[in-house]
C-alpha cells in the first residue's frame, strides 16, 4: 500500500490496505499510520489527526516502535501542527485514542482524493 500511496494511487492502495487487514488485523496501526498521511495530504487534517491518535495508543498497548514509519508519522504530525496548532492536534489525537479501530479505519477509506 506504500508503494502505490507513493505512486498517487490511493484507490489501489486503500483496497490492498483492505486486503492486508483481513490477512493481518493486527496490523491496522500501520494502515491508520499511512492513511493519516493522505488524509493530511489532501486535506483532512482533523481526521488524520484522529487516526494518528488511534495508532498511536495502539502502538503504546502493544509496546510497538516501527522505525521504519517514524518520518511519515514525523512529518505528518509537523504538518498536523502547522495546519491546526498545537493545542488542536493534542485535543483530535486525544479523541482519537479513544476510538475503535473500525471507526477510525472508516475514515481511511473516505474522503475527497488530490490528484
């Protein structure tokens, strides 16, 4: 799903990000990561700030560190904190972290895509 995000192609990657969480559902932490990105990319940035904060007391339950994520979700909260401030992307984050995985992975696959 990286590659084809990579590649602009969104729809493709948001059905085989789909398809990798039937496989691996406990995955879903990586896929709310990347979709955090687009969302952030094209946008949406309270609901990238939502599923960042969803992956993130993921990742704490389950003591994840993915290095290999670490500058997508860098830059995407740089972004999130230029876009909304500080106080904005703490508050959404918060609430996101308190969602369920499937609320929050709903808005992974919603939204208006840039071309």
């Amino acid at each position: 799903a990286h590659a084809l995000v990579r590649l602009g192609r969104i729809e493709e990657a948001k059905s085989a990000a789909q398809a990798m969480l039937r496989a691996l559902p406990g995955y879903a932490h990586l896929v709310m990561d990347l979709f955090a990105a687009v969302a952030a990319q094209n946008g949406r940035s309270e609901d990238a700030a939502l599923m960042a904060g969803c992956s993130a007391r993921i990742k704490r339950e389950r003591d994840l560190h993915d290095a290999s994520e670490a500058t997508m979700i860098t830059e995407t909260l740089e972004r999130l904190e230029r876009e909304l401030g500080h106080q904005r992307t703490v508050e959404l984050m918060r609430q996101g972290s308190g969602m369920s995985t499937l609320d929050v992975l709903a808005l992974a696959w919603v939204g208006p895509i840039a071309h």
